[in-house]
C-alpha cells in the first residue's frame, strides 16, 4: 500500500504548494463572481421597477454622462496620436493619405473600446467597488439581507444595466472623436485635405469592425461591473478593506479587458 510517507511518493513541494494556492484561490474567486453576475443578470427584468428605477438612471448617468469629459479627451487624442505617429511613417513611402483608413479600423476594433473600458473602470469601477466595500465594511449590506432585500437586486443589477447599456454608447462616441482627431492632425500637419482623410476612413472599414468593438465594450461593461461588485461585497477590515478592494478592483479590471480584449480579437478574425 502507498502511503503519503511512502519513499515512493516524494513529499510535497514548498514551492509548488505555493504556486497552486493562488491558482485555487483565483479559480474559487472567479466562480463567487460569475455566480454574482448570473444572479444579477436575473435580476435585469427588474431594472425599472418601482424600486430599483431612481438609482439605475442615476447610475446610467454616472456612467454615460459623467464619463464624457474624460472619454472626449482620451479618444480624440488617441486619435490624433494614431494619425501621427502612423502619417509619419506612411509619408516616408508617399502613402500618408491612407492614414484615414488605419486610424478608423483601428479606433472601430481596438482602442476605442479599450480605451473606453480604461476610462471607465478606473473613474466608475473604482467608485463602484468603493461604495460596495464601504457598505460591506458597515455591515449595511447585511442588513439588507436581514430585511429580505437581495443585494444583487437591489445593488449590483442597476450597475451592471448602467455600465452594459452605456459602455457601447461611449464606445461609438470614443470612435467618432478619435476619428474626428485623426483628420485634425492629417489636414493640419500632414496637409491632406479632410475629404481625402474620410474617404479613406471609410472606404475599406466595414460592419463587422464596428461590431467587434461594440462587443468589446458590452463585454468590457460586465467584466467592470462584476469585477467591482465583486471586490465590493468581499471587502473585510474597514477602511483599510476599501482601499485594497478599489485597487484591486482597477488592476484585475485592466488585466481582464487586455486579455479578454486579445482573445475576442482573435475568436472575429481568425
């Protein structure tokens, strides 16, 4: 018979036991909050009930309204930065007039749902997770669910409606200003007249750019919401628990949309 102190079977690993701690822990933590989010996504039908519709329009306003600034000023200049750096290297072989073509793809499929989604979960996410942990930390949420209320209902449904519903809609506003920003730079430093630049722009893009990014941005939308409610709710030892909560709540969320940004890119145009 083997037995754990046979000489068969050597003893465990320090160092491999300290690998598969955090991967076990990673995988339970994403389970409570993919758990979190179905509960919550039952719970949408419910958005505009009598309970629930004064905070999910004022969350859809934090999210779209509050947002723009930051967004305006982000995409524009990405747009502008895209158009430069690539004018100057295209003006090199004479193709600078194409620069129209490359700031709308790439702006449609990659950063201006990427940037959007940094934005967001920065300035929405961080507050989101913030406010969660506090009530956490209160034991605000737990009277809830002595009173009967459901916390997924009554919090996190409204957040994750706001940031599904607005995260797409700020993307197509992203896209637009950093197109708008790449044509500023192509008429007023590359001297190529803004016709050309928009006639470039969307000669070659097509439907499915858009939609990949608009994908993007719903997906990045959940991943903000269950990220930041999820480090919310778990938050422990007060305030101390809040801070940690909102910085992990940015730093997992960026992780998230970089990686999963990558694979949706692949899955659309493999």
């Amino acid at each position: 018979m083997i037995t754990r102190e046979s000489p068969i079977l050597p003893p465990p690993s320090n160092a491999l036991a300290g690998l598969g701690r955090p991967l076990i822990a990673a995988c339970q933590n994403t389970g409570r909050a993919l758990v979190m989010l179905w509960g919550a996504t039952l719970a949408l039908p419910h958005a505009f009930s009598k309970r629930n519709r004064a905070d999910t329009l004022g969350q859809l306003y934090a999210v779209g309204i509050q947002s723009l600034g930051v967004v305006s000023i982000v995409s524009l200049f990405t747009g502008m930065i895209l158009a430069l750096q690539v004018g100057l290297e295209l003006r090199t072989y004479g193709q600078e007039v194409n620069i129209g073509t490359l700031v709308c793809i790439t702006m449609l499929r990659e950063m201006g749902p990427f940037m959007t989604g940094l934005v967001v979960a920065a300035s929405v996410g961080s507050a989101i997770a913030a406010q969660m942990a506090t009530m956490t930390v209160s034991e605000e949420v737990a009277a809830l669910d002595v009173m009967g209320i459901d916390p997924l209902r009554y919090l996190m449904m409204p957040r994750l409606f706001a940031l599904a519903v607005m995260m797409p809609l700020l993307t197509i506003y992203a896209n637009a200003l950093g197109i708008l920003g790449g044509s500023i730079v192509g008429s007023t430093q590359l001297e190529i007249s803004t016709v050309a630049y928009f006639d470039n722009a969307f000669r070659y893009a097509d439907l499915k750019d858009l939609f990949t990014g608009l994908f993007k941005a719903f997906v990045f939308g959940l991943i903000i919401a269950t990220v930041s409610c999820y480090q919310g709710f778990t938050a422990r030892n007060g305030a101390v628990g809040v801070g940690r909560a909102t910085r992990q709540t940015v730093i997992t969320s960026f992780l998230l949309i970089l990686i999963i940004g990558y694979f949706i890119t692949r899955a659309f145009y493999e």
